[in-house]
C-alpha cells in the first residue's frame, strides 16, 4: 500500500498540518506514560497532558475556544479493523511518526465504506495535525515495533459513553460512543462486541 505524507497534495481532502504549536513539552509527558504490553489503549482525557500549556492553545486557536479534551492512543498496531468520524475535526500530535488509514465520509454508500478506498499519510513526531470532520479515521499505526504515542484532541466528552437512542435511519445503528459514529470491519473485535459492520473488503495490515 503506497503511503502519502500529510504535507503531500492528496492529504488535502482530508485534513492539514497545523503551524505555529511547540509540541515539545506535550511529547515529553506523552513518552512518561508506558506503552501496553500488546495492543492499544486510549483515554480520552489525561490530566498529565491537560496539564501541558499547548492544551489551552489548542482549546482556543485550534477549537475557537470551545471545550476540550486533550488525550492520547498509543501501542502497537498495523491494522485498520475500523473508520469512525466525529461532528467536528480532531487534531493528532504523535511522540513519534505515525500512519493514519483515512477514507471519506463521501466514500459511505448505503451504510457501506470498501476499504479500497482507503488511503495511508505518515505523520512526523511533533506536528500537529487536523483531521477533517469529513475524514473517517481510527487507531493509528506503528512506523516501527517501538509503537506510537498520538495525542487525541476532541471537543469535550467525546468517545465517552454513547447516549441510549432508538435508531430511527441507518447512521444511528452506527453510533458508538458519544459523537463517534462506527464502521467495523467483519473481522474486528469492535464486530465482535456488537459494532456497526460497515467496512467490506480487505481489513488492511500494514505489517
């Protein structure tokens, strides 16, 4: 699978590099916290990187002032397993590089997404970079067997949990956590445990 960098032109339909952000004090509490033995984790809020001065920088230049939540995914991972997006962009500043598998929003077709649609952007350690509301994404991926440490930066109780609705059209039954809606793919653990089914094709390994 070719992978495209976010500073190349085809990252454009799906975000774009933020300048102007010293990451450096964000990337030395990222690296205190231990990576897990196997597999991803991810919190949605971390005093410890909340606590960092870029978080209000990011809450106020970035979000216009709206409420954040500053937090972080990290392991090891070189597999898509699933897309979701959000009602809003989120903004990804890696410890180190990253791969992030994104596809469009416009690629969805009767609740469907192929995963040949999917394209791979490495990321470079410290920049700061936006993910259209448009662009379906998830975990990201490892460069290497040392893992990744990407902070997450969302609106305000993001990913937690999902409000109890009757679906009433099909992107309902793909809502997950609070506004995060889910695609998985057949072979997932998020299939598993009851997620949306909505990726078909090959669930891509970058392995």
């Amino acid at each position: 699978m070719k992978i495209y960098s976010v500073f190349d032109e085809e990252f454009k339909p799906y975000g774009k590099v933020l300048g102007g952000y010293d990451t450096a004090e964000l990337i030395c509490a990222m690296n205190k916290i231990d990576l897990p033995e196997s597999g991803t984790a991810y919190e949605p809020s971390i005093q410890s990187l909340e606590e960092c001065s870029i978080f209000g920088e990011l809450r106020d230049r970035a979000y216009g002032g709206m409420p954040v939540e500053l937090g972080m995914c990290w392991g090891r991972n070189t597999k898509l397993n699933c897309l979701e997006y959000h009602k809003d962009s989120e903004v990804n500043i890696g410890s180190g590089d990253f791969i992030l598998l994104l596809a469009l929003m416009s690629d969805i077709e009767d609740g469907k997404l192929d995963t040949g649609r999917v394209k791979a952007f490495r990321a470079p350690a410290g920049a700061a970079v936006e993910v259209y509301e448009t662009a379906l994404h998830y975990a990201p991926c490892q460069v290497d067997e040392e893992g990744f440490r990407v902070a997450v930066v969302l609106p305000r109780g993001t990913n937690t949990d999902a409000p109890s609705i009757t679906a009433a059209n099909e992107e309902d039954k793909m809502l997950w956590a609070r506004n995060k809606w889910l695609l998985a793919h057949p072979e997932s653990g998020e299939a598993a445990a009851g997620a949306y089914v909505g990726l078909t094709g090959e669930n891509i390994d970058l392995a």
